[in-house]
C-alpha cells in the first residue's frame, strides 16, 4: 500500500493537481480500493484532522493581522522602524526587516506580511537608489520571520498535531526571529554597500523614537499582550486569538480611525480564502497520514533514520534537511501535518526537545517559502516588482546563508531555544 500512495500523489502533483486534492484523492484510493472503507470513513478521517480547538486559532490570528495591516498600523509602524534604523547604510532594507520582525507579532503569517507592511517600502526602496533585485530579496527573506516571532500560524499547526503547548513554541520563537533579523540587517548591510546605495539624510534621534513609538504603541502593545496572555496561563493560544481580533478593530477603527467597512469585509474574505485552504489542506494531509502509518511507513522512516545514527544532533539534522528538501516542493502546512506525526516519536525516542525541534522546523519551512518552486513569498515579492524569480536568486542567496549560520547556531547552543521558557517558569 505504501508503494500506490506515494506513486500515486506524485503522480497527481506531477498532473499540475492542487497538493490538498492530490493527498485527499491518493489517500482515498488506497481507503476505497485497498482498505475496504468507505467515504464516510473518509470524511470522518478529514474530519477528525480539522476539528481541533487549537487550530481555531488560524483565522483569529489571520483576521487579526489584515484588520491591523488595513488600520493605519502599517505606516506607523515603518515610522518607528525608519526612526531606529533609517539612518544607517542599507536604511531602508533594515527598515523592511525591522518591520517585518515587529508585524510578525502580529500576522502569524510570512505570506501577509510580504504582501502587507514589506510590500508597502518596495516602491519606497527602489526609488532610493535600491536596486530591484535586492528589494525582492529583502522584501520575501524578512517576511519569512513573521512565522518564526510569535504569533505563529504553523506553530499553532504543530502544537495541534502533537497536542503539545502553543505557549511554549510562541516563546521558543523569540530569539531565533531575533537572530534571523539581525543575520539579515548584517547582510543588507554589505549589500547595499555593495550596490553603492547612498545613506539616508540625519540621524538617529530618541525623541523622534519616543514620538513614532507612542504612535504605533497599539501596535508594539499587540504581541505583548497576545503572548503574555497565553504564557501568563491566563487564556489559551485560541482565546488569545479572539482578544487579537477584537484589539484590531479596536486600533484600527476607534484609535486610529482608519478600518473601514469595507476593510472589515476584505479582512473577513481573505480570512476566509486563507483559513478554508490551511483547513482542506490539513484534513486532506491528516487522511493521508493516517493511510501511510496504517501501512507502516512510519515505522520504515523510523528504522531507515535509527540505523543511520541514534545520536539526538545527527537525528535532528536529518529531520530538518527532510523539511529543507520537501518544503520546496510542497506547501508547508501539508508538510506539517503530514511529517510531524511521523517523525515526533523518532524524534522523543533519542532524546530531542520537541519545542527546539519544532522551532527549528519552522525556521526551515521559512527557507521554503522563499525558494522556488513552490516559495510563495518570493513569487509575491517579484509580482509586486514585476521581476521573474529567477532574477532574485543569486542576491536571495547571501540571506539564506546567513539563515543557515543561525539555524547551525540553534542546533549547537539549543538554550538559545528554551530560554525564555524557562525564564517564564
């Protein structure tokens, strides 16, 4: 059975086949036709991949994040980043990535933050002096930090398909988003050194950083209170998404004045759009992966990994170039909820934290998401600029080296991981 399930997705993804309706038809075929199921044993299997209350969480988070984008946040918010950073060479590119570090408290997600709040300095960038390549570049790499600093949309994925704490993955994110961010400014640095970009007029000033702060303190308040209030024990990370929803209206429509209806009804059709298609591709992939561990595939992952090394770093390393690897090819929500299953008891059979491994993993999906050919964040950013991906990839990959260098130092120093867990505890 093992061998017709994984023939036959691949031979659906290679017919062009959405990833969700290539696992679902594949796993259903191997229910109707080899298990002797029925189709209400598959919609009871899809179902069961989908309800979960933890996973709730995804359209409150995403709601949140276009409410907030839309209501004035977004332009205050590079106004306190320019105000910090502005003024440094490669103004605007640290601009972009300060930005993006700030709004990925926000949004959970990588790709509304390419489209949002980086997408907004594109234009501004280019007219600078910035070339376009190096816009694109800066633009899809930062954005991939808005999964990695809490909230985190694949996070809340992860904790709900191994039923382990949200809190404990939102706070595991901290400092890796942190380091991804300063990795990032070092390399637009010699970057637009490189390209001769002229710096940006003054200085930094800390009354002018008091003054944009106060401006976008809705905005800098919003992560603080989503994560506080989940590592506080005081709601769970879905009832933190709800106060996030209601906290944006409230910024955006009565503070600054700027959410309008028509905001609202865009917030609530993306939301929906987005939602619906992590959703399908969650119960599809959940069918899935429970007809590859009913015919044992687990257990050969298991076996082939173990008699390579039973040594935790080596395991881990292992796991994280299999999410390199696949993430390229398949959307990262799907990668999850097919993978993480699988390989969560190899990975607490030879020791290995499953906050540090689970941060990690979401530090590696973020490579996917800007590297062809399934990136989304690179295809957004290049359709915003008119460019082919192509174009981008030789200035993308400095970036992704310096993704590397912090991925390698997690892997060697994991308390970089776990501090401010147990700082919390």
């Amino acid at each position: 059975m093992i061998a017709w399930l994984l023939i036959a997705f691949f031979v659906l993804i290679g017919l062009g086949l959405p990833i969700a309706m290539s696992l679902g038809l594949a796993a259903m075929g191997g229910i109707l036709f080899l298990d002797g199921g029925s189709f209400v044993t598959v919609a009871q299997r899809m179902f069961e991949g989908m309800n979960s209350f933890a996973l709730l969480a995804i359209p409150l988070y995403t709601f949140a994040g276009f409410t907030m984008s839309k209501g004035g946040i977004s332009q205050r918010l590079m106004d306190f980043c320019y105000s910090i950073v502005g003024h440094f060479t490669g103004g605007l590119a640290h601009v972009n990535v300060l930005s993006s570090m700030i709004f990925a408290g926000i949004s959970g997600s990588a790709v509304a933050d390419t489209a949002g709040v980086s997408g907004m300095m594109m234009p501004q960038m280019v007219k600078k002096g910035y070339s376009k390549k190096l816009t694109v570049a800066v633009t899809a790499i930062s954005s991939t930090i808005g999964i990695i600093i809490p909230p985190s949309i694949p996070m809340v994925v992860i904790a709900g398909i191994l039923g382990i704490s949200t809190g404990k993955l939102f706070l595991g994110g901290i400092i890796p988003g942190i380091l991804l961010g300063i990795a990032q400014m070092i390399v637009s640095y010699f970057l637009a050194k490189k390209e001769g970009v002229p710096k940006e007029s003054g200085h930094t000033s800390i009354k002018e950083i008091l003054m944009n702060a106060w401006h976008s303190m809705p905005a800098l308040l919003m992560p603080i209170i989503i994560v506080g209030s989940i590592t506080t024990g005081l709601v769970s990370p879905t009832e933190a998404g709800a106060i996030a929803v209601v906290y944006g209206l409230i910024a955006g429509g009565l503070i600054y004045k700027e959410l309008k209806w028509k905001d609202i009804q865009f917030a609530f059709f993306e939301t929906a759009k987005t939602s619906g298609k992590i959703f399908i591709i969650i119960g599809a992939a959940k069918l899935y992966t429970v007809m590859l561990t009913t015919a044992g595939f687990d257990k050969w992952v298991a076996d082939t990994m173990l008699s390579i090394s039973d040594n935790p770093t080596v395991i881990l390393v292992i796991i994280l170039a299999i999410f390199f690897v696949v993430t390229m090819f398949m959307e990262s929500i799907a990668t999850l909820t097919l993978f993480m299953p699988i390989i969560y008891p190899i990975a607490m059979a030879v020791g290995i934290d499953p906050v540090v491994m689970s941060v990690l993993i979401t530090v590696v999906i973020g490579i996917g998401l800007v590297t062809p050919p399934v990136g989304m964040c690179i295809y957004v950013a290049c359709d915003l600029m008119d460019m082919r991906v192509g174009q981008v990839m030789r200035t993308l990959m400095p970036y992704l080296g310096a993704t590397f260098v912090v991925i390698a130092l997690l892997i060697a120093f994991p308390q970089l991981i776990l501090l401010p867990t147990f700082l919390m505890n």
